[in-house]
C-alpha cells in the first residue's frame, strides 16, 4: 500500500505526466503519436513518461489493430484525490478549532 | 483537472487580525488548537519539536521548521508529514499561512505544497489507518459549524 501509493504520486510529480493524464481524462483513448501531438517530446520521451504512468496503475494500455491505445484508470486517480482529500480535510479541523477558540474567547 | 500537489483552505474568523496572528504564533495558544505540546520558538530557522495531544495521537512525537515569519501577514513551516519518524533525506511540504483583513475580522488562508513528493505516500499511509476517526469527527464538525472555504 506504501509503496504503491508512492509510486502514484512520485508519477503525478511531473508536469509531462500530468498534462497526458489530463488529455486522456478528456475521454478518448489515444495512441502515442496523437500525444506526441502539440508538444515538443520525442516519441522516446512520451513513451518513457506512459511507462512511469502505467508502472502506478494510473493508466493502462489496449492493443488496437497495429496500434497501442492509452486510457485513465479512473479509479486510481480517484484514490490520489481522496488521499489529498482526507489532508484538507484535516486542515479544515484544525481551521475550525482556531475559528472557534477566537470566537468564543474573544 | 484538480491540482494534486497542493492543498488549500480558507477560513474567516471573528477577531482583529492581530488577535489572530497572536493564535497562530504564539506558541502556547497555537499548541491549545492545533492539539500538540509544542517546545521552543517559532522563529525562522527554529526547529520546533512538537508532542501530539490530539485523541487517539497522544504521544507521538514530530517536529516543524519555521520558514517565514512576517508579522500578521504569513506564518510557514516545512514537515515530513505523517507520524513516523522519516528518513533523513525525505522531501518535506511546506505550510503557509496567510492572513488578510476582511470586513468584521481576518480570513486566514493554510497552503500546504509539496504533495508530488514522496513524503505523501507515509502521509496517505498513516491516514489509512485513522480514516475512521477523522470521517467521524469531520461529521460531528460539520453538523456543528457549516464549513467555510
């Protein structure tokens, strides 16, 4: 669990990544040329960037025809934000309790 | 698409800022309502060993280095998040606090950034084990004060 949850935000760590990861929550699958597309990467580049992204379950890849397609794992992106979501709401805690230790005081 | 490596949090209080720049940096008061016993100064640079007294935490021991202090505008720290002692070298977050004048009182704004580092992984962790306490007292707050951002 430790590690794996490492893994998906050390993969999240990197504005490449991050960028693929949001042209594929658009929808669509889509191959390696088309995300080569618009950007200044080599194939090479995006290739070694999907492999960290598949390697953290956060996106898998399809075989179509001759092609190989990329898609979201939408649950484990899920995941990501919940972990991120259970800190702020800690922060939300501890908000409160100043906000009320001030109010009531004072 | 939500921003994953960083957190951000808004409240607004009653009082006069200055009141609430004294609740944050005061160290006796800010250790009442962040639940720790807090040991040292909060001036930047300081590294500030803090003794958890939040239900459920009592005991554990962690510690904060003050980045910035600039009076009654922001208050930073950086951290290993999570409970167990880190490694050495671990990555930290860092902790902002901003504060700003607003009409009847102070709105204060926490920054938590850093979270493509490593560190959440513990972090993600030592949550996973206290979900159910937090979800349980998040629902008693919320019942209690509707929740400001």
């Amino acid at each position: 669990m430790k590690s794996s949850a490492a893994a998906l935000f050390a993969a999240l760590g990197d504005e490449t990544r991050l960028r693929i990861v949001v042209r594929l929550a658009e929808g669509a699958p889509l191959s390696i040329s088309r995300l080569v597309d618009g950007t200044t990467l080599t194939r090479q580049a995006i290739t070694k960037h999907l492999h960290v992204l598949e390697g953290a379950r956060l996106i898998r890849g399809a075989r179509q025809g001759r092609e190989r397609l990329w898609e979201l794992n939408p649950r484990r992106l899920a995941e990501a934000r919940r972990a991120l979501d259970r800190i702020a709401n800690e922060w939300d805690a501890r908000l409160l309790r100043l906000k009320e230790t001030l109010e009531e005081k004072d | 698409m939500a921003d994953l490596s960083r957190i951000e949090r808004s409240v607004f209080i009653r009082a006069p800022r200055a009141r609430v720049w004294r609740a944050i940096t005061n160290v006796a008061e800010f250790s009442a309502w962040f639940r720790v016993v807090a040991e040292g100064e909060f001036a930047p640079g300081a590294r500030v060993r803090m003794t958890s007294t939040h239900p459920g935490c009592e005991g554990i021991v962690f510690f904060i280095e003050i980045a910035d202090v600039e009076p009654e505008r922001t208050f930073s720290w950086r951290w290993h998040p999570g409970a167990q002692q880190p490694p050495e070298d671990e990555p930290q977050t860092l902790v902002e606090f901003h504060l700003t004048e607003e009409d009847g009182g102070t709105r204060v704004t926490v920054i938590e950034s850093g979270f493509e580092q490593i560190s959440l992984a513990r972090r993600a962790a030592a949550f996973e084990d206290n979900t159910k306490g937090w979800e349980f007292q998040l629902n008693a707050l919320d019942g209690y004060v509707g929740r400001e951002v």
